[in-house]
C-alpha cells in the first residue's frame, strides 16, 4: 500500500491512531499506538527486542541469552492486516507487525518469526501446508477477586447457566448480544468461522476457522482472542481461553488440522486411488517422534496441565486412529482432497503461532527423514501409556535437554522460550493457594 493509499484508508473511515500490533510469547497484543498520519508517512517504529518475551507476569529473563544492552528491533507492518477495530470506542485501525532485527532478519524471539521461518522451509520443499485451528472457551462473569472461582454469566433471561448445555442451540442464544456484536467484529476482521456451537463445559464454546494458509490462520486465531476478550468486556463478561479454567470441567483446546499441498494444489496425503500415501504416515511419524520434546508449546503453564486427563477426550499419548477421539492425533473421515491429521495436543492457551510452527515442524522433519508411526490404535487410546509429559516442569526438562526441538524451532528461541516459562513457574511457586490454606493450615 502506498502512502497515498493508506491516508485514503484512514481518512474515509475518520481514523486517527493506529495499533502497531505483535503478539508475544504467550500470544498477548503488545505494541505501540500510533498516529495514523506517521502511520501512512511510513515513520519507522522500534521496541525492544525482550518485549515479545516478557512473561505473563510482566517480568523479564536475565538469561544470557537476552543481550544486557537491550537492543532495539524495528516493527515492520504486514498492510495486508491492516484493518478497523470493530469494538473501538473512537475510530481506530490495527496492524500487525513482524519484530525484525536491524540487520533485516527476522527476531528469533518472536512468534510469529517461529512460523514463518517453519512455512519456508516448506516452500524450499515445494510444498504448503494448510490447517483449521478449532478453538475452545469459556464465557464467565466478571472475576474481580481471582482467589474465587469462575462463575458462568447472567443470561438475557436473568439467570447462569447451571450446565448439561452441550450443543443446546438455547443457550447459545441466551448472549445473544455478545454473540451479535462478536460476530459483526470478526467479518470485519477478516477472520472466517466455520461453525460455532455450545460445548460440553459451562458456558463454554467452541468455534472452528476456515482452513487456510497458516500465518493467515495463526493472525485470525491470535486477533479472534483478542476481540472475544474486549468485546466480552463491553457485554459484562470475560472470555478465558485457560486450559483449565473451572474445576469439574472440561478444559479447553485447540485443536490443529493439518494437510499439505504441493505446488498444483494436490493433497499430498493421498495416492491417486485415494488411499493414504507414504508421506502421510511420514508426517504422523514426525509427529509421534518429535512433539513429546516440544509438549510445552502446546501445553505453556502449570494450568495447562490439568486438562490432560484420561477419559475427558484430552490425549495423554500420540496415538493415531481413525475417527477417535481419545488419540492424540486423529484422522477425520474425508474424500480423499481433505485427508488431514487432527493435532488435538493444544490447550487453548497454546500461542497459535508457534503451536502451528512446532506440529508443521515435526510433520516436515517426519517426511523428510522417513519416518514411520506406530500402528493406528484401535478402541481407546487411554488404554495405552502415558507418554506426554505429565506436568510442567516434566515438559521444561524435556525441551531444555532437546536437540530435536532447537533443530525444528531454533537454538535461540527454544533457549528464551524456556528460560522465560521458568520464571512464570518460579512466580507460581511464590505464590500460596487455596488447596495449601484448606487443607495443609489444619494438618500441619
């Protein structure tokens, strides 16, 4: 877009300032707010290069890997995100950015770096990938005191919703008027649902994306969070994309599926007579090989964690089957032209960008080297072993000794992803729950 272009852009819609957007380490909205006229002049935008880092307490590593001099990187706008802001209260617009170093390449702390160094690698191969993110959560009231639990909103009959809803059309239309209003945002923002239905949990909800281009999905996932989030706000409420947000319910996920096309557009998962292909059982290989290294991309916090529970339809292992719901990875029924692979290890917590970057990673790494899966379960995988890391710090040791998940991710990143989910772990130790004070202040 030229200047010329981008002035014509704000000025027919009144727009003043625009958001210089990029999502960090967790997946949050960071950047700058910027006047929209320095905005089309093309003026150059700098942050620091531990901004898409910093942890969700706000804190900063001190790992050596994290430059003392705190350098600069620069903010390189993608135009083609370019949009309005639907729930702004005055004109407004976003972009999203790419963190780019000064030197030019891209920042290896970054996310949204992460996935685009994995897509060319794909291109290198002559092959694209192509996923549909599904994503879960919840719709509470307000929480203002976070040592109580989460409670499901008023709806417009005046009442909470006091469960068994699952797929119940009804209570998907008692928030009607957020559902109204959220809706209307995300035609704005480009970001193409599929369908929305009322899940299994109280209050929860799940909505699946158009399959797409991968860095397209991962910037509709990323802004879908943050418009469920303002626009939920506006309508008294909060939307929580936790793993586990309220105990006795389902957790939350998000499930990735997965395919790759090669330069006519064919799917590569398939033979001409329909059946799956070699690099089809190569790129389930890849994942059953590689993703146990990575678990912690998928699963980021102690919360995460707790969803992981035999029985609930969330994986303990990387089992394939057919249609099943209790393997990690499933295959969905399909002609032929969708064959894909149904990555259900993420939480919904996972940041889409580097959960997109890390499974397509594992699946190219699997097809380049060959590698087979084990045979595709029959019956329920929770009859098989426990083979995901089973809690936090498990998942940390793991990545921390991987020489797997810095070949598919990047030395750099995998040394400040992890040495910045051990300070969010040191920050949970330092805090005392309410488990500790009920049931430890008595006994002890």
């Amino acid at each position: 877009m030229t200047p010329a272009d981008l002035q014509n852009f704000f000025q027919q819609r009144g727009i003043r300032d625009v958001e210089c957007l990029f999502p960090d380490v967790s997946g949050y909205p960071r950047g700058k707010l910027m006047p929209a006229r320095s905005f089309a002049k093309g003026d150059e935008l700098r942050i620091a290069q531990a901004i898409p880092m910093q942890a969700i307490t706000g804190d900063y590593s001190y790992h050596p890997i994290f430059p003392d001099a705190d350098p600069d990187i620069r903010l390189v706008p993608d135009y083609s995100t370019l949009k309005p802001i639907p729930w702004s209260s005055v004109p407004r617009a976003f972009a999203l950015h790419d963190c780019v170093e000064l030197s030019g390449v891209l920042c290896p702390f970054a996310p949204r770096s992460v996935l685009k160094n994995v897509l060319m690698r794909y291109a290198a191969a002559g092959l694209t990938p192509v996923v549909a993110p599904e994503i879960e959560f919840y719709l509470t009231a307000p929480n203002v005191n976070p040592d109580l639990p989460f409670a499901a909103p008023a709806a417009r009959n005046g009442r909470a919703e006091n469960g068994q809803s699952a797929f119940s059309m009804n209570m998907l239309n008692e928030l009607a008027p957020f559902w109204d209003e959220f809706n209307a945002a995300i035609d704005v923002l480009g970001i193409k649902a599929d369908t929305w239905i009322h899940e299994v949990g109280l209050s929860q909800y799940e909505i699946n994306l158009v399959h797409g281009d991968p860095l397209q999905l991962a910037d509709q996932a990323f802004l879908f969070k943050y418009a469920a989030k303002e626009i939920a706000i506006k309508h008294g409420m909060n939307a929580v994309f936790m793993a586990k947000p309220i105990a006795g319910q389902p957790g939350s996920s998000m499930h990735l599926h997965q395919s790759v096309v090669d330069a006519n557009g064919k799917n590569i998962f398939c033979n001409e007579d329909g059946s799956n292909s070699a690099r089809f059982h190569h790129f389930i290989g890849g994942l059953q090989t590689y993703l146990p290294d990575l678990m912690l991309i998928f699963a980021p916090s102690v919360n995460s964690f707790r969803r992981f529970i035999p029985g609930s339809q969330a994986p303990i292992n990387l089992q394939w089957g057919v249609d099943n719901r209790t393997a990690g990875l499933r295959i969905p029924v399909s002609a032929p032209a969708a064959r894909r692979v149904e990555n259900r290890i993420a939480g919904a917590d996972a940041n889409p960008y580097l959960a997109m970057a890390a499974s397509l990673a594992a699946g190219l790494a699997g097809m380049e080297e060959q590698l087979q899966p084990g045979a595709a379960v029959e019956g329920s995988a929770y009859d098989c072993s426990h083979d995901l890391a089973p809690t936090f710090m498990a998942a940390h040791a793991q990545m921390v000794s991987s020489a797997s998940a810095r070949k598919l991710l990047g030395e750099a990143f995998v040394t400040a992803f992890s040495a910045v989910k051990e300070l969010e772990y040191q920050s949970y130790l330092s805090e005392i729950g309410a488990w500790e004070r009920r049931f430890l202040a008595a006994q002890t």
